[in-house]
C-alpha cells in the first residue's frame, strides 16, 4: 500500500506547489496592476489599487511559507515511508489534513464576508473610494475561492488516501 500512498502524496504536494507558484505570479500580476491603477489620479483607481495591492501582499504571505515548509514536510514523509513508517505517517498526515480540511470552511465565511461588504459598500456608501475598495473585496473574493477550491479538492483526495488502509 506504501506505493499508492506515496503516489498520492507526490501528487498533493506536487499540486500545492504548482498552485503556489501560480498564486505568486498572480501577486506579480495584482502588484503590476496596483501599480498602475496608482498612477491615474483617479479616487477609484486609487482605492482599487491599494486593496489590489493588498491582495498581493495576502497571497505572497501564504504561497511563500508553504512552499518553503512543504518541500522538506514532504521528504521527511518519504523518508518514513521509505523506512516503514506507514501506519504513523497515516495518522500524523491524517490529524494534519484534518485540520486544513477543517479550514476550508473557515475561509468559505471570509470570502463571504469580503462579498458583503463589497455589496455594502456598493449599496450604502457608494462613491468612487469605496466603489474601489468594493472591487477590489470582490477580486480577493473571486481568487479565494477559485484558488480554495482547488487546494481543498486536492486534499480530499488525499486524505481519503490517507485513510484507505
């Protein structure tokens, strides 16, 4: 069982580092942007590019550490794999994809929350600074939850590969 195990490790953590590196471009992307949102003189502009920047600094701060912590995280469980440990790999990796499987909600409620206070500021406060500021909610919205939805995909996999036996 070690061999279908390892495969759907490799893919979890092939998959996450793969996403994080799109995220880190998608920063670069949202900081170009901001960059030039900022050089109009424009109160919408402004305010889209500071949230849009904002953003940026969300992703790099999430994509960096785990692709620091998961390549060495990953070979450690190779190791232990490779040196017969499945059974405490299983339950160590399963506690910890318990817990970020348990997340996923968690972050559902932000983004939901972003989106209505991108309709609130929309609806009752409507100027240019805050119809920037809606926008930009509304942007780090839409990218959590496509970039969520993917991660947490992957992780279903594999936690329920985790915990066939």
């Amino acid at each position: 069982m070690t061999g279908s195990l390892r495969t759907a490790m490799d893919l979890y953590f092939r998959g996450e580092r793969a996403e994080m590196i799109a995220f880190l471009v998608f920063a670069g992307v949202l900081v170009l942007a901001a960059g030039l949102l900022w050089t109009t003189s424009d109160r919408f502009a402004r305010s889209l590019a500071l949230v849009l920047g904002l953003c940026a600094v969300i992703a790099c701060s999430t994509a960096i550490p785990l692709l620091l912590r998961d390549g060495p995280h990953a070979e450690k469980l190779r190791v232990r794999l490779a040196q017969g440990e499945e059974a405490g790999v299983r339950a160590d990796e399963g506690a910890r994809m318990a817990v970020v499987n348990r997340n996923y909600a968690t972050y559902r409620y932000l983004y939901a929350a972003a989106m209505l206070a991108a309709f609130g500021l929309m609806l009752f406060w409507r100027n240019a600074t805050t119809s920037g500021i809606a926008v930009g909610l509304l942007v780090f919205a839409a990218t959590g939850l496509v970039v969520d939805h993917y991660s947490e995909e992957r992780a279903a996999v594999y936690t329920a590969a985790l915990q066939a036996s």
